[in-house]
C-alpha cells in the first residue's frame, strides 16, 4: 500500500460514511473525514469505521479539502466525497502507482447513479475527474461550487479504474440538489463579474440538454436520462 492519505469531507452522512472510509482502507492506512458539524452521528461511525476527525467550519469545499489535506500524514492525496466509494479496480491502479513525479495529477472515471440505477450516457455517463496530487505542489481553489485541483506545470494522466457515485438517492433529493448548486454557481459568477446574459440563461440550458440528451444518448437512461 502507498504513502497516500484519503480525505473525505462530509456533513450528516451517517448512511455513507462507513462504506466510504472501507473503501477507502483499500488504498490508505490514514484516512480523515473533514466534518463541518454533524449532528446525525456521522462522526461518530466514522472513527469505529477507522478514520480521523477533522472538526472544520464551512468556508467552501476548496477550503475544507485543503485543511483535510495539510491534516493528513502523506504528501500524496486522493479526495472523496461520503457518496463515493474506490473500487477494487482503482485501488489496484493506484497501488501500482510509482508516484516519482510530484507533479503529476492522477484521474479516472467517476460511474454515477441515480437511486439505484447507474447512468451508462449523457453527461454523467462521461464523468471523469482528477483526484489525486501531491499537496506540496497542488492545492484546491476557492471556488464555492465545482472546485478543481490548481498548481505549477501539472500534467495529468487517467488512470485505469473508477470510483461509485451514488449521488441522488431518489427525485426530491435531485432537485434538493439541483437548487443549491444553481445557487452556488449564481454566487460564484456575481463575483466573478460575470451577468446572467439571456445566451447564458436560455440557450446555454436548452443546448446542454440537446447535445447530452440526444447527441450523447442520454434518451436511453430512461425517465433518469431525461431528468
């Protein structure tokens, strides 16, 4: 197993949290859970499940996986979400990882699921994300929503593997979803200067469904596709 260290940032995921933190013992002996104030006993199940406690409080997603990281023992990272889980696939990829170069950006594909059904087309079913770094020479941005890996001279490289999603557990939660995050990107464009141009608040949207509903066969996840 590799010097790496897993950090995980979660708030009220007492239904997730376990299953994350034993996927995770697949590739790491130190895992920190950055908790931002649970109340449902996440905290709790995560040090039976075996990882540290990172009690933080919420400044963005950038800034609650920075401090998990500079907690962490390893300079090198990989950063889960509570909804995620590594397979056996990617944890193998990983634990045959060389890791000499401390410039290097490691990704892999992201499977998502909605409920219990996976997402094979659209947009969702072409996830793939960058996740592991070394944190002497990358570092998360500030951004509030959609926050990215930022540093000198990076190269990147998609390893073999994935990781699970389980991201909406059913309609209500998907739209609960949905909101906040418009909310969030609104918040972050109004400080980055930017205004909502009617090409940004009609025909962006109504492209974005075309191209992934039709020309990248999402039609074909069923009523999940189409959502």
């Amino acid at each position: 197993m590799k010097e790496i260290s897993v950090i995980i940032i979660a708030k009220n995921e007492a239904e997730n949290i376990t299953d994350c933190i034993i996927s995770a013992k697949l590739i790491s002996k130190d895992i920190i859970v950055a908790d931002s104030g649970s109340n449902d006993g996440t905290t709790q199940y995560a040090l039976k499940a075996g990882a540290k406690i990172l009690t933080i409080n919420w400044k963005g997603y950038g800034h609650a996986r920075n401090s998990a990281a500079e907690f962490a023992t390893n300079n090198w990272i990989i950063a889960l979400d509570a909804d995620e889980r590594v397979t056996p696939e990617l944890a193998a990829s990983i634990n045959s990882l060389l890791l000499n170069d401390d410039k290097k950006l490691y990704g892999f594909k992201r499977e998502n699921f909605f409920g219990s059904k996976k997402i094979i087309f659209g947009e969702w079913g072409r996830d793939k994300l960058y996740r592991l770094y070394n944190k002497k020479q990358a570092g998360w941005n500030q951004a509030l929503v959609h926050e990215n890996i930022e540093g000198s001279e990076l190269t990147k490289k998609i390893i073999s593997g994935s990781i699970l999603h389980y991201t909406m557990k059913d309609k209500a939660e998907f739209y609960a979803k949905t909101i906040l995050y418009a909310q969030l990107s609104a918040a972050k464009y109004f400080d980055a200067g930017k205004k909502p141009t009617f090409l940004k608040r009609f025909i962006s949207p109504a492209f974005s469904f075309i191209q992934n509903y039709l020309f990248r066969l999402g039609f074909l996840d069923g009523k999940e596709g189409f959502m």
